[in-house]
C-alpha cells in the first residue's frame, strides 16, 4: 500500500526533474545562438543592411512564420485584458528591445555588446523587486551597484580608439537599454506564458511587435540593395531571422513556463564567452585591459545578484 502510494510522488518528481532538464537545455541551445548572433549581425550591418531595416526584416519573417506554424496549433482565445499585457510586453521585449540592440550593435562590437547585456540578471531583480514584490536583500543591492558601476564603465571607457569613442559609447549604452528593456520583458511575460499556447502567444507577441517597428524602419528598409548583396549575406541574415528570432524566442518562452525570469536570465552569463570566443574566431573583434576588466566587475555583481535566488530556483 506504501508503494501505491509512493509510486505517483515518484513519478511526478521524475517528470518534473525531465521538464526541468528539457527546459534548462533549450534555454542552453537560445543562449548560443544568440552568442554568435553578435558576430553573425555586424557582418550584415550597417553596411548592407541598416539596423532599423534589419529589424524589420527580422520582426516581420519572424511574424510570419510563427502565424503560418499558428494554423496547425488549436486555436486558443485570447481574454480581453491580456492583450494589453501582451502589447506591453511587445513594446519592451520585440521593438525597444530589437531596435536598441540592432542600432547598438552596428554601433559598438560584438564583445563589449555581450559584456553590457550580462547586466540583464540585475534588471530582472529590480524589476521583480517593484512588480512581482520579491525582496531584495543587502548583498543583492551590493551587487546592482557594482554590476551598474562595471557596465558604465564599459560603456563610458571600453573603446578601442579615440577615432570611434563617441560612436562606441553610444552603441554601449543602447545595448545598455535593450538589457534593460529584456530584463522587464522577462518580467512581464511570466504569468502570460502559463495561461497560453506558446505559439499562440508568440504570433500575438510579434505581430504587436511589427506595428511597433514599421514606422521607424520603412525609410532604411528602401534603402537595401539586394542585387548587390553577397549570397553569404542573405545566409546571415535567415540565420537570425530563422534561428537568433524564431528559435530562441520559442526556447526561452518554454524555459520560462518551467523557470524563474532569474534563472532564465542567469544564462546571459554564457554570452559574452560565447560571443567573444567566435567574434575572436572570426576576427571580427579584440579583447583589451577595459573589456576584461569590465566584464569582471560585472560579472561580480551579477554574482552577487543571483547567489540568493539560486537556492530558491523553481
């Protein structure tokens, strides 16, 4: 009788240690996609294709394909109130999110863009603090300092010439702001993921997003010249469309209907070594004293930040 009665508990915990696992790999596989995504991107931009008009490239594939894969899931309706929710969270995660990041990017280099996006973990804290009321204790507000004073520092000093310092800084700080605006996307998006379909969510999602984004990319978008183009080039740019949007979206969408915003959040970590190791690879970058020693001041913070929330990971 004892056995009956162990066995469900047991089999529940199996399932649940599976899920877990599932989720932690797909949240893996998204964040090294997106560690090439920085070299993969510059190479596109801005010189064949403008950030803006990039994103809209990117946006309306992506929106496209996930309504084209809605037709083979069942249908689910949308109540009334969240679609506001959704459109915010389109807001912060799709437009200012892509065009901050796109328009950051061509700015800056692929390093010292993954080293300000780790500062992402220490948003989703303070943002989690205000909206879902976690606290936050002494070591973590430690910890937002100093993760704050290592990306500021990146952003102010980590150029590698005087020639492009205004450029870099700016580029930094976009980044700096699509960190941020991840951070509260990861946020708000938390309690919408369990109630829908992920793919019902995600068309929504885009298609929000594509509005956003029109305006402020049609201009470039005319300004593509395909028939010059490299085939190399088209290739990239499916890359991210296909792999960097559909794919990681979807990978983190279902790690967050199985984890913490801050346990999501925490593979960020990840980016920066991925993205530097390929953006060395291909030569396309270089390390020097200010990137090293600004990604290990944040790193520390971000350390800080999350140590607490990892004893209490879902």
């Amino acid at each position: 009788m004892l056995v009956l009665k162990k066995a469900p508990t047991l089999l529940f915990l199996k399932n649940s240690i599976k899920t877990r696992t599932l989720a932690l790999i797909a949240v893996s596989i998204g964040t090294f996609i997106y560690g090439i995504n920085y070299t993969i991107a510059k190479d596109v931009m801005p010189f064949y294709v403008k950030p803006y008009a990039f994103i809209l490239l990117r946006v309306s594939g992506a929106t496209a394909i996930f309504w084209f894969l809605g037709l083979f899931i069942k249908s689910q309706k949308i109540e009334k109130g969240d679609y506001k929710k959704i459109i915010l969270a389109s807001f912060f995660g799709i437009a200012l999110n892509m065009l901050s990041f796109f328009k950051g990017l061509s700015l800056t280099t692929p390093i010292s863009a993954s080293v300000v996006m780790v500062i992402s973990p220490i948003m989703v804290l303070l943002f989690s603090a205000f909206l879902l009321k976690e606290k936050i204790i002494k070591r973590q507000v430690l910890g937002i300092f100093i993760g704050l004073v290592g990306a500021i520092f990146l952003i102010v000093y980590g150029n590698s010439s005087e020639d492009d310092a205004t450029h870099r800084t700016l580029g930094n700080l976009l980044v700096f702001v699509n960190a941020t605006s991840y951070g509260l996307y990861l946020v708000l998006v938390k309690n919408l993921i369990h109630k829908y379909n992920p793919f019902v969510f995600i068309k929504w999602l885009y298609l929000f997003g594509l509005l956003f984004v029109v305006p402020f990319s049609v201009s470039e978008f005319n300004e593509i010249q395909w028939t010059t183009m490299p085939t190399n080039i088209y290739l990239k740019i499916g890359f991210v469309v296909i792999f960097t949007t559909c794919v990681t979206y979807l990978f983190n969408l279902f790690g967050l209907s199985k984890l913490k915003p801050t346990t999501v959040s925490v593979f960020i970590y990840l980016q920066p070594v991925i993205a530097t190791t390929y953006a060395l690879i291909a030569g396309s970058d270089s390390l020097n004293i200010i990137k090293i020693v600004a990604t290990f001041i944040i790193f520390f913070g971000v350390y800080l930040v999350t140590k607490q929330v990892e004893k209490s990971i879902k």
